[in-house]
C-alpha cells in the first residue's frame, strides 16, 4: 500500500497542475498525510531547476498552513479526530508517550528536527503542539523556520548540483540530518534532566 502510494505521489510531478498538488501534498503532510511532500517537490525542482525556489516557497507555505490544521487539529478535535488519525497511522501509543513528557520546549526542538528530517513525522508535532498548547504564534515561527530551511536548503543543492545530488538526498541526507536531530534531542534530554 505505501509503495502505491508513494509511486502515484510520484507521478503527479509530470501533471501540468504539479504546483497545485505539491501544495495540495504538503499541506496534508503536516496534519495527516504519511508521504512527504519531498517525493513531489525532488522531482519536479530536477525537472525544472529554474522553479525550484519557487516549488520551495510553495510547499514552505503550504505546509505552515497544514501545521496550522494539525495545530487545530490537535487543540480542538484531539478525541474527535487526532486520534483516530493516530490510531490509523499506529502512532497512538508514541503519541501519548510524547505527550505525557513534552512541554513547549521540547515541542519546539521536535518541530525543528521534524521540519529538518521528518523525526518524528511533522503531522505528530502539529497535532501535539495544539493537545498541549505550544502558543499559536510561536509554532507559527518555528514552522516556517524549519519547513522553509527544509525546503529551500533541497532547492539550493538540487539547482546547484542538479540530478549527480538527488541520490545522496533521498538515501543519505535523511540519515545524517536524522543523526544530527537525534544528537539535538539528547542534548535536550540531557540538560532537561542534568539541570
């Protein structure tokens, strides 16, 4: 089910309404879509490298805004519809976990490993960041820090070093951001609980 999902993600980058469907993917990405909006974005900034600050800006934008929903999501329809999206995607129990433990800071650190990696998955933080009520405003800000450094970081590497750079970001950019974000939450951990 997920490789037919990921391969028709995929295929909408040849449509002529590809703009309309990254920002249509990244939007749900980030309340509950479980393809990243980067399996669209990748091949049509390699299509059209001249447009790829442009695809940026749109799935930086879009994707904010499916914050946002998550955010509202979570904070006013958690029992109603979080969970049951949770549930679906089998991240119910992780989720609690998460919330049993996370505070604002803690919310603020996994939006900005998320928005890097997608560690833990960007629809998570939303969703938690509305249940334990990360201010509005501030998630706003992080978001479009993390979602858009994400974003026009690929188009930089992708219109610099074009199709020889799309290998290493789709098998090993992941892994080292991933470590790097793990590296970042147990600072956080460490100095949460050292101090």
């Amino acid at each position: 089910m997920l490789r037919g999902l990921y391969d028709w993600t995929l295929s909408l980058a040849a449509r002529k309404s590809a703009e309309w469907w990254l920002a249509f993917i990244a939007f749900v990405e980030s309340s509950v879509f479980l393809v990243p909006a980067d399996v669209l974005f990748l091949p049509m900034a390699l299509s059209r490298p001249d447009r790829a600050y442009r695809y940026a800006l749109i799935a930086t934008v879009a994707s904010v805004l499916g914050g946002i929903a998550g955010w509202f999501i979570g904070h006013y329809a958690y029992e109603a519809v979080a969970r049951p999206i949770l549930e679906f995607y089998g991240k119910y129990d992780e989720f609690e976990k998460l919330r049993a433990g996370a505070g604002t800071g803690f919310v603020i650190l996994m939006l900005i490993t998320s928005g890097a990696a997608h560690l833990p998955p960007i629809k998570v933080v939303t969703i938690l960041s509305g249940v334990i009520g990360t201010p509005l405003l501030l998630f706003v800000g992080l978001a479009i820090v993390a979602r858009g450094a994400r974003f026009l970081l690929l188009a930089w590497l992708l219109r610099r070093y074009g199709e020889s750079i799309r290998e290493f970001i789709e098998k090993r950019l992941g892994l080292i951001v991933g470590a790097a974000a793990a590296a970042l939450i147990l600072l956080y951990i460490v100095v949460k609980y050292a101090f």
